[in-house]
C-alpha cells in the first residue's frame, strides 16, 4: 500500500544574508514525510534544525528549492501548519480556554463550537479544571500542555514542534514526552517533532532523519520499529541509540 506524502523537501538551501557575510545554513536538503508520520529532525546543536522547521511552515522561504506541503509550494505561513514553540509564545493576558481557543475564533468559528472545541482538547492534554487560570498561575510543563491544545484546536494538517521542551526540568520532560506520545495515539496528525535529544527522538519517532552539521542536511535516515510505549532500557532501544550516536557529526 502505497503512502501519501504530504511534505516534499526538494534540494532545499537556505542562505542568510548579513552585514558579516552569507551564511548557508541549509545546503541541498531533500526528504519527503508521510501522511499521519511522526518524524524526528534530529542533530547536534545549533545545526540548523529550527531553520528546516520554519521553511516547512513558511516563516522562512528557500533560497534554492522548494518545499511541497498537501501537493502546494509553501510561499508564506498557514493555518494548515501548526506550531508549538520552545518557548510557550502563550497570550499571558488570557486564560487556558481563550489561549487554546483562539485560532478558532480568529477564523470566525462561533462562541459555541469553538469553546466545545477547545474543552476537548484541554480535557486531551489532561488540564481539565484548570480553563480559567492564567498562564502565570501554571508550571513550565502545563504552559506547554496549553501550547499542544492550541495548536491542535487549530486542527492544522501538520504540526511542528520544535524542541517544546528543551527548557524543562529532566522529570517533566519525561512526563510530557509521554503525553506527546499518547495525544499522538489518539489525534492522528503529521507531526515533525525538532530535538537534540537522541532518547526524546527514539521515544517518540516513526522515523528520525539524522542531519549535519552546518550547513545541514540529511545524512542518514532510521525507522523505529519499536512496540509503543517504548522502553528506554530495552536491548533494542539502546543499540539504536548507539547507532545514532555514532552517526552524528560532531557538534561544532
């Protein structure tokens, strides 16, 4: 059975001009992801892993190439691609239920459904009760729980995230890494998930595309074969990891 690609990377390069010079930071990058695939961009710091990120949802264009998202060239941002940020980029002047509901409202949907809409998706991220706080009043992890229920309440396509929680402390990262992976169950979307974090990456993939170093692009693909939920300590799980290690370019 043949997969529907939904997004093709076509020998993409992306060049930043500056008053210090021309930095390429993408170089020729191709690879193409599957509809309702979780894929990992996975590769050592600073190698321009958010870079592919934002060409894919149209926050940077190409220099060279072109990207194809549900058979259309991406020339600028769409509702169709949602984003959940590092940082949470929440409104801290609304609550939990306007913060996730407001991708809706601005397209106009009525108070109604948006606000059913929207219950679902808190009730999905596990922050039931908690609709009238303000972003101020939550941790770090439920911040982020908000930002996945926007982005889904969105009902985008594709989904990126990039490195949401690379800011969190090693226990709640665990936490929502598994919340990730359970919401991914049960909302099926194409998700491309940014990280460098090589057990985040093999917890969480259908497949992880392992990039280089600047200026980036694919070096070397791996499919996850592993039964969900995955165990970090398991014989397989360790020799992938392994394997990817030992792939990676060094970081600069």
């Amino acid at each position: 059975m043949s997969r529907k690609a939904v997004i093709e990377c076509k020998h993409v390069s992306k060049t930043f001009y500056t008053l210090s010079g021309d930095h390429l930071v993408v170089d020729d990058l191709n690879f193409t992801v599957y509809e309702n695939e979780f894929v990992v961009l996975f590769g050592p710091g600073q190698c321009g892993k958010t870079t592919v990120l934002n060409l894919i949802t149209g926050l940077e264009l190409p220099t060279k190439g072109e990207i194809i998202v549900a058979g259309e060239k991406v020339t600028g941002p769409s509702p169709k691609r949602g984003m959940v940020y590092q940082t949470t980029n929440l409104f801290m002047w609304y609550n939990v239920m306007k913060n996730v509901e407001f991708g809706p409202s601005v397209r106009g949907i009525s108070k109604k459904e948006r606000r059913k809409k929207a219950q679902h998706y808190i009730d999905l991220v596990g922050l039931t009760g908690f609709e009238k706080h303000y972003p101020v009043q939550l941790s770090g992890g439920m911040q982020q729980r908000v930002g996945i229920a926007r982005a889904y309440c969105n009902e985008p396509d594709i989904i990126c995230m990039d490195e949401p929680f690379g800011h969190l402390d090693a226990q709640t990262r665990y936490l929502m890494e598994k919340e990730v992976e359970r919401i991914s169950s049960q909302e099926k979307r194409t998700v491309v998930f940014v990280t460098n974090n090589v057990e985040e990456a093999i917890y969480l993939a259908d497949r992880i595309i392992l990039l280089r170093n600047l200026p980036t692009s694919v070096k070397k693909e791996y499919t996850v074969d592993l039964p969900r939920p995955r165990n970090y300590v398991s014989p397989e799980f360790l020799a992938l990891r392994e394997e990817i290690t030992r792939d990676m370019d060094p970081t600069l």
